[in-house]
C-alpha cells in the first residue's frame, strides 16, 4: 500500500469513529429524554419519540449545536407536571440551557444536576420544587443566569452559590430558604441582580452582599433581617438602581453616605425599625 493511500485511509477511519461517537451520543441523549418523559404528564412532547431520532433537533424545545447534540432545553411554560429524578444530567454533556420556568415540576432538585458543567443558564423558576438546594449547584461554574424563584425550597442557601464567579442573575425570591453561615459566603463579581425577596432570612445584613460592586438590583424584602445597614452597602453598592429592603427588622439610622447612591431610581426602606 502506497504512503498516501496509507495516510488517507487513517484519515477515514479516524472520521468513521468520529461519525459513530457523535451517532450514539446522540442516541443516548434522545433515550435519555424519552425515558425522562416517560414519567411527565404533558400533550407538548408529542414529538419526544424515538421513532422520530432522526429529528432530535425538531422535538419540541429542543435546540443542537452543529454536531447535532443538544445544546438548549426550553420547555417554559409546557405545563409539565411530574419530577426531575429520572432525568438523566449525565446525558447532556453539552447542554448550556436548561429553560424549566413555569411549570408544576415537584419533588426535590437531584444532586445530579452538578454534572451540566457547561451551562450557562438555568431556570427552575415558578415550580413546586422542595426539599434543599443541592450544595452541587456550585460546581456549574459556567452559569450566567440562575433561577429558582416561586418554588417551596426550604433549608439553608448553600455557600457553594458563590462558587458561581460568572453568574450577573440570581433569583432565589418566594421560597422558604433560612439563614446560612452568611462568613463563608464571598463577593460575585459580575453580579448584578440578586433576589432574596420572601424568605425565612434571620440575622443582620449579608456582609458578602457589599462585594458584589456590579449590583444594579437588590431585593432583599419580605424576611426577618435585623441590624443596622452597614455603610459598605452605600460605599461599594453605587452602580444599584432599584434598593428593597422593606418588611424586615433592620434597625438604627441611616447613614448620609446613602447619597452615594446616585444611581438609584427605586429605594423602599418601609416596615423597619430605623430611627432619626
């Protein structure tokens, strides 16, 4: 056999295996959703079939990169019922959306689901979702957006949150979350919205909060925080446009620094205990 008959044949094999991995993942992948389906009640994934694996790509709310993998899954709004422990998150490699919002998913969220390492947005937001957040959430280091909003967690916000460097969106609003050991918390650079809104929060005000210098939106209202507002929050915090602190407990006067907030558009300070 010639040299370049040689090398070309190599060439093809090497293609060959090529094609055939990217075949099984995304066999396994559409496996892997029928079989999460299975356990849904829904009329929208009518197209979730394997009799269809050929149109992986067409399902409903599904989107592929180029090699045909998946990459997106929206399903806002599908009015799915039924739960997250069959689905398999080992099967996603190259997921970077996962859009659940608006739904009535229920039961716990699977410590599993640290294993999306590649997504970028996450959205569990207005669910039945309970039980605690798994501390593995912090291993997807690659998210931008988080949501967990309107759902009935419960138990204490994990500090692995601030393993998230990359995250600007965090919505943890209208659920039953308490108070973590707020010390072991750091600041989320590229932060930029945070929502803490109708929790179980205790205790004074979160001192990782100041160094998170991109906020433009806080909403910390509806808990049962004491203590005064540390000054941090006026000096560090001058990019935040919308600032709601009400129905807590904080306490003391507020310092003339708060000024320093020019940008704000919406303060809401009311039901507290301040003075002067």
């Amino acid at each position: 056999m010639l040299r370049g008959e040689t090398h070309q044949s190599r060439f093809c094999e090497t293609k060959h295996i090529k094609v055939d991995s990217i075949a099984s993942s995304v066999r396994t992948e559409a496996e892997a959703l029928v079989e999460w389906k299975d356990g849904l009640s829904s009329s929208f994934l009518n197209s979730w079939s394997l009799t269809n694996n050929g149109n992986l790509c067409n399902w409903t709310g599904i989107v592929c990169n180029t090699d045909g993998s998946i990459s997106e899954i929206n399903l806002s709004d599908a009015n799915l019922t039924g739960t997250l422990t069959h689905f398999s998150f080992t099967s996603f490699p190259n997921l970077t959306r996962f859009d659940l919002n608006y739904n009535n998913l229920n039961e716990s969220i699977p410590s599993t689901i640290g294993n999306l390492s590649n997504l970028t947005f996450l959205d569990l937001s207005i669910n039945l979702f309970d039980g605690n957040i798994p501390r593995e959430i912090g291993q997807l280091t690659e998210l931008r957006y988080l949501g967990f909003f309107n759902n009935f967690l419960n138990g204490t916000i994990p500090y692995q949150v601030c393993n998230l460097q990359k995250v600007w969106y965090l919505d943890l609003g209208s659920n039953y979350l308490e108070t973590p050991d707020w010390s072991k918390f750091s600041g989320m650079p590229l932060l930029t919205h945070l929502s803490f809104y109708l929790n179980e929060l205790t205790l004074e005000f979160p001192d990782f909060i100041p160094n998170c210098w991109n906020l433009t939106y806080l909403d910390l209202s509806l808990n049962h925080f004491t203590g005064p507002i540390p000054e941090s929050v006026f000096t560090n915090l001058g990019k935040l446009e919308y600032l709601n602190l009400t129905d807590n407990s904080f306490q003391g006067s507020l310092s003339l620094k708060i000024s320093k907030l020019s940008k704000l558009k919406d303060l809401r300070l009311a039901s507290n205990n301040f003075t002067g």
